[in-house]
C-alpha cells in the first residue's frame, strides 16, 4: 500500500470511530437543516451514479490513468469500461448479454440507487432508532474488506461497494434524526474522504495486478 493510500485508509477509520464517539455523546438538538443534508447526500450520490456509467471520462476527469504501465509495455491493451480486456481483471467485471460490467461500479451505482430511496423513504415516513448503527457496520464491513482484504470475489467487491454508499445514507439519516448539525456537516467530509479512499485503493489493485502481469512476461 503507498504512502497517500496508507493515509487515505488511516482517514477513512480514525474518521469512522470519531464519529462513533461523536454520536455517542452528542447532545440531540433540532436540525432545521434536514432536507439540506438530504439534498446534498442525493446530488453526491447522483453524481457517483454518473461516474459508474462512465467511468473513463470520471477518471479523466480527475486526471487519473487507468494503469501505471502504458500499454503494459508489451501489446496494445483493449479496454471495458475502465478495464484492461484481459483474463487478469475476470474477478472484477460481470459478464452480461455478451457485455462486461465492472463490478465495482454495478456496487457503487446500485448502492446510490438505494441511498436516494432510503433518504426519500426517511423524508417522507421517518426512520427507527437503530438506523445508525446499522449503517456504521455496514460502512465498517465495507471498508474493513477494501483495505485489509480486497477479496477476489466479485460478489465480495460488490457488496462492499454497495455497503459503502448505501451504509453511508443510514448514518447520515441517523445523525439526522438523533444527533445535531455539526456531526452531520462533519459527516459529509467524512463521505469524501471515504470516497477518496476508494478510489485510491481501486487504482492501486488495478496497478499491482499489471505489474504481476509484466513480471510473469518477463
């Protein structure tokens, strides 16, 4: 793991349990700020449904190459999405009507989908008390099994990115409804240091295995 992966992954944690101490001993106050916190959790997550249908112009965006080895130095590499079109990355597309999908972003997109729900569920019928709890396991789960385990499973991969989108509207309905302002507006710099975490450790798992790759050429 590099240096700004390392601490990408140290944020995201150290960020996860100063949150849980946060909520732990927060003083329940009234949010007049509700449907702002909403809002801005949906335009996040509207915004990660475009990157997962077009994930090349996102990391174009961001100036981000899809692999550290150009054309892996040895043959002209095709791409799917964002994918090399090799038997190396089989663990990370789906395999659909003779179409591939990644399977980190069919996670991410299906986990935006649920959030908008969630958050609109909330807004118009409340929520139950436990509601954030249960999204700082998931959260938990997800980020436990990115950092630590990257399972080649891609039912692992895509529960994990699910879980981390989707976790992530729970805990900010939790503090919402049981907690106050201020532990919210810290939790939505928490979501981008999550996603920047993300990101960082997908680049760095597409990286090692063409490294492997050219190693095993050589």
């Amino acid at each position: 793991m590099n240096k700004n992966t390392f601490s990408y992954s140290i944020l995201s944690l150290t960020g996860l349990i100063f949150l849980f101490l946060l909520y732990q001993y927060s003083v329940d106050t009234l949010n007049p700020f509700k449907i702002i916190f909403l809002s801005i959790l949906i335009m996040i997550c509207f915004l990660g449904i475009l990157a997962s249908i077009y994930p090349t112009c996102c990391l174009r965006f961001f100036n981000i190459e899809k692999t550290s080895i150009s054309e892996c130095e040895i043959r002209i590499i095709n791409y799917d999405g964002h994918h090399p079109d090799c038997g190396s990355f089989k663990d990370h597309v789906f395999n659909f009507k003779n179409k591939k999908y990644c399977v980190g972003c069919s996670g991410l997109l299906t986990g935006a989908f649920l959030a908008i729900l969630t958050c609109l569920d909330y807004f118009f019928y409340g929520t139950f008390e436990l509601i954030f709890w249960l999204g700082v396991i998931i959260v938990l789960v997800s980020l436990t099994q990115l950092i630590f385990f990257n399972l080649e499973n891609k039912w692992i991969r895509f529960l994990s990115n699910l879980g981390l989108v989707w976790g992530s509207s729970l805990i900010l309905i939790g503090i919402l409804e049981y907690s106050n302002f201020f532990i919210a507006v810290y939790f939505l710099f928490l979501i981008f240091a999550w996603i920047l975490t993300r990101t960082a450790l997908s680049k760095e798992n597409h990286d090692r295995i063409c490294d492997k790759c050219l190693d095993l050429r050589n």
